[in-house]
C-alpha cells in the first residue's frame, strides 16, 4: 500500500507506527460516519489529502465538535474506577508495544 502525506503526518506526530495506524484507523470510522457528518466530513477530507493535520489543527470549523467530544472522553474517564483506569492504561500500553491483548 502505498504511504501518503497524512501517514508520514501521523508518524511524525505520534512516533510510534502502532498509535498512528490506530489513529488511521479512527480516522477511517470516522469516515464511516460513526461520529456524525460533521467528522465523517473532516475524516474524509483528511483521507484524501484535501486537507492536513495541520489544518484542521488550526480551524474553527469543528471546534464545537472537538470540544463535544473531548467533554465526553472527560466525562468517561471520571466515571472509571482507579482499577478501571489502571486496566486501561495497561491496554493501551500493551497495544502501542506491539503484545497481544489481555482478555
């Protein structure tokens, strides 16, 4: 497959190929649809190379959006337990070094 401008964007940003080919993979939901028009809209402008991270960075155009969001991630985090938060973060980790997931 060949890499695009916004793989070597995620690269660079994450330095970590794991975490940007998840945050790829995000962005390919997102282009589905899965969090409304509004970021499917952006997804697939970012998939195309129509725009960049760092424009999109810089916009007001989602920023009601981006701050919807983040004030539920917030509000899903508080809801954890430490254990809870403790587990997660293991996953993650896990994840982003390349071991398999614990079930």
């Amino acid at each position: 497959m060949e890499r695009s401008a916004l793989d070597d964007d995620l690269e660079r940003l994450t330095r970590n190929p794991r975490a940007a080919r998840g945050l790829k993979d995000g962005l390919e939901r997102l282009a589905r649809g899965e969090s409304g028009p509004v970021f499917a809209e952006m997804a697939n402008d970012l998939l195309s190379g129509r725009i960049d991270l760092h424009s999109v960075a810089h916009s007001s155009a989602y920023g009601r959006e981006f701050g919807a969001a983040y004030a539920g991630f917030e509000q899903w985090q508080a809801s954890l337990s430490d254990e809870e938060r403790k587990r997660t973060l293991r996953e993650v980790k896990s994840i982003l070094d390349g071991d398999p997931p614990q079930t």
